[in-house]
C-alpha cells in the first residue's frame, strides 16, 4: 500500500471513532446504515432478488441474465452508484 493510501485509511478510520474530535463519523456511519436500508427495501418492492444481511451496506444483487451484467454496470455507472460486476464462475 502506498502511504497517501496508509494515511487515507488512519485519517477515515479515526474519525469513524470519534478521533478527530467530532461526530462526523457517526453521522456518516447512520446516514449510510439508512441509505442501505432504504436501497435493500426499495429494491425488493421493485421484485428483486436481494441477498445478505439486512444490515450490511454490501448488497448483492442477483441478475437472471448474464447477457445482462455488463449492461446493468454501465447503467449503473451513468447514475452513480457504485457497483461490482461479477458472473458465474466467479459467484460460485
């Protein structure tokens, strides 16, 4: 790991605990726990298969259509959200 990488890393990570002396972290850590739940909730209601734990701000989503996966990334990329595209082999 370079050090800007290292020092990005410990700068995150304290003030996720409260290091640096405000709340920004927990803020963050509550906002992202609601955006999570709101994204899993809503999209199920749209009927998608929607696995993991209802806590975990990974959400894996599964696409019946192969054809289908690099399309959904690209999509997925003009909107901005993040995500990580993978098709069987790789999901076993």
């Amino acid at each position: 790991m370079s050090p800007p990488v290292v020092m990005q890393i410990i700068a995150s990570m304290k003030m996720i605990m409260g290091e640096d002396g405000t709340d920004k972290g927990k803020k963050r850590l509550i906002a992202l726990a609601e955006n999570c739940k709101y994204f899993r909730q809503r999209l199920k209601d749209m009927g998608f298969i929607v696995y993991g734990h209802d806590a975990s701000p990974v959400v894996p989503l599964l696409l019946f259509m192969p054809a289908k996966i690099a399309a959904f990334g690209r999509e997925m990329l003009k909107r901005n959200v993040a995500v990580v595209v993978v098709g069987f082999p790789a999901t076993l």
